[in-house]
C-alpha cells in the first residue's frame, strides 16, 4: 500500500548505508549543532592554511544567529573565509528577487547574520557570494580558485531536493537550460550520473517547493517566486564533507525516501549516498517513522 522504507525505526535510520545518521533532541539543539559544526570546519580550514570556503543554505535558518554570536565571542576572523548561499529566488525575468523581498536570501542573510557580526572579523562583501542568474559559470570558477569546496551545509526539500535542485519533471525539462547560452542541461530522465553531473542554473520551481515554502509567508502561495537559481548537484557533491539537517515534523518520510529509497534523480537528496563523507542530522520527532493515518 505504501513503502516499506516509511516504516523504518529511528533505531535504523541508516543502516546498509554510506550516510551517518545522528539523532539529536528539538530545533533548537540542531540549530545549535549546526552553528557549532560550521565554526569547527572554519578552524579546520584556517589550521590548514587556507580560508575556508562553505556552500550553506537559507533553509535551515535558525544556525546563522547562534553562529555570529559564536564568531564574537571567540574573536575568530572570518575576513578569509567565503560563504557560497545554496540559491536565490528570482522574478519572472530571471533576476534576483530585491533583497527587500520577504522571500529573499540574501535579504536574510545579511539581518540574521553578517549584520550581527563585529565588522572586524565580519567576512568582506566579495565573500558573500550567491550564485547569479547572469553568470552561472561564475560558481565554479570561484569554487576552482579557492581550492574547492570545505563543506557543504544544507536541508532537505518535500520533494527531496538539494538546494533548488528539483526532481525533473515526467515528459517536461523543468526550466534547466544553461542561463548563458540557452542550451538545454537535462531530458526529462536523467540518468543519476547526468543529474549529478547538473552545474549551477536557473530553473522553475516545483509546486511542492513553492507550496511548502509559502508556509513561511501564512500560506501565501502567490508570494513565492516560480523562478530560482541554484548551486548544481555537481558542485554540491563536490564537496569535501556534506553536512545536511532536517528539523521539520513533515521530513520525517522525505528522511528515509532519502536513505532508503532508490538513488534516483526523482528524490535529488538520495545522491547524498554517492558521496564519501556524508552525515544526516535529524531531529528526534523527525527520526520516528510518520504516522501515516487517516484522522
């Protein structure tokens, strides 16, 4: 009637996979962990002589403010260090959103977290980077000039994406053309190794992905953009450590699709099991198999 994998226990969560799972309690401990773990790989970098370079996310959001107080108190630079956001909502012309949007990533990052920052150890402007519709290339040839990708911090999607990296849709191209060139990057069935190999673009937006994002905005569908750009699963699987975070009651099947499904480009966070250093952080409601009950 449903899979087998929605009935896994917390206990399992994992188990015959690549992927390490760790439990911890409410948001807040996760948020906590998650600023904790971002500062210790930006001293990891540092103590290896280079400035760290991160690609993180808007989604979980509630790390950013723990982490700035973090930078404070310990006095630790971050001048060196460059944060690569995931992705940015875009208007229907294909350019950013305004930063003053209430959707806008960059509009919160700069409040939630480079604002509260002690200019002094604040990283500079260029360091802020975010990926951009008129350049997508621009991505990877930062990220090949600073040596590669430290880690990379993100969530998980209802549909199981990674980043704005949506699951193509059957007999369409889901908007995936090269920004720059027009040049089509996907067919409608990708193979894993052709959706792995996606670069930074600019797409639409799934109905699940806006419906479930309009949440933030008291269910105001119409609020959320139906354009994006985003970080490619290539640059994302790239990376040297993935460290993603789940802290919503609705992730807890996304969870194990992810971990116990087929690695399919249908649920673009099962391609976390390719990798060789993958770690899955999840709350402890998110652990429990979903109750899947008519109520």
């Amino acid at each position: 009637m449903f899979p087998d994998y929605l009935t896994i226990p917390a206990a399992e969560l994992g188990k015959g996979t690549p992927v390490q799972v760790r439990v911890l309690g409410d948001m807040a401990s996760l948020a906590e962990d998650f600023a904790r773990t971002l500062l210790t790989e930006v001293r990891a970098a540092q103590a290896a002589g280079r400035g760290g370079t991160f690609i993180v996310p808007v989604g979980p959001v509630d790390q950013f403010p723990i982490l700035a107080r973090l930078v404070n108190e310990a006095r630790l630079s971050l001048r060196d260090v460059v944060f690569l956001n995931m992705d940015e909502y875009l208007t229907d012309d294909d350019a950013w959103v305004p930063a003053s949007h209430p959707l806008s990533f960059r509009g919160y990052m700069e409040r939630a977290f480079y604002a509260l920052l002690d200019p002094a150890l604040a990283p500079p402007p260029e360091h802020r980077v975010f990926p951009d519709p008129r350049d997508c290339g621009a991505v990877q040839r930062l990220i090949d000039a600073r040596g590669g990708v430290d880690a990379t911090f993100g969530g998980i999607g209802i549909n199981g994406h990674v980043a704005f990296n949506e699951p193509p849709e059957p007999n369409a191209e889901c908007g995936m053309r090269n920004a720059e060139s027009g040049q089509r990057l996907l067919t409608s069935s990708p193979t894993v190794e052709e959706f792995a190999a996606l670069p930074t673009r600019v797409l639409s937006l799934a109905r699940e992905t806006r419906t479930i994002n309009s949440v933030t905005v008291g269910g105001g569908i119409e609020v959320v953009p139906m354009r994006c750009v985003t970080v490619g699963m290539r640059e994302i699987l790239a990376s040297r450590k993935l460290r993603f975070y789940c802290n919503r009651p609705w992730q807890s099947a996304v969870v194990r699709r992810v971990l116990h499904g087929p690695v399919t480009p249908a649920c673009p966070a099962s391609l976390l099991r390719l990798h060789a250093d993958a770690v899955l952080t999840v709350a402890d409601y998110v652990a429990q198999p979903p109750d899947i009950r008519l109520r």
